[in-house]
C-alpha cells in the first residue's frame, strides 16, 4: 500500500465514478482502476462496488481505516522526505 492508491481511492470515494477520479487525480482510468484494484488485492478485501458507471466505496470497516490511513499518510509526508536515502 502507498500514498498513491490511497489517494485515487479518496478521490474515487469523493467522484464516485472512475474516470471522473482518474481526471481528479491526472491519471488514464485504466491506472486507477489498477491501482485500486491491487489495493484490493494487498488488503484482501473488495474496497469499491462496481457497477455500470457509478461506483460506491464499500461501507465494510476498512474503508474507514483506508481514509484515516490516507491522513496520516498525507500528513507526514513532507517529514518523510528528509529520511530518503539517495
């Protein structure tokens, strides 16, 4: 899990709708929808219901932590670059 698909999932929580989160997030919908996907697949759970357009972030009990997980996430950040080793 990283930042990255922590936020299109935000982003998709807030469009509801796929390719309107990849534009939000300056991204094709097909990496998205990937990255969303693969989030799924690390977690072992279905975040998102799919269906023909619109989508829902599912109302299980991770998606909470999910989004708590992208704040703080989001939130340390900019201090984490000054431990990059390179």
């Amino acid at each position: 899990m990283d930042i990255g698909q922590l936020q299109y999932l935000v982003a998709l929580a807030r469009e509801k709708h796929f390719t309107r989160a990849a534009k939000a997030c300056h991204v094709t919908q097909p990496t998205l929808s990937g990255r969303i996907r693969q989030l799924e697949q690390e977690l072992g759970v279905p975040i998102v219901e799919h269906s023909v357009g619109l989508v829902a972030v599912d109302r299980d009990p991770i998606s909470p932590l999910v989004l708590a997980a992208f704040e703080c996430a989001k939130a340390i950040e900019p201090r984490a670059a000054q431990f990059a080793v390179g």
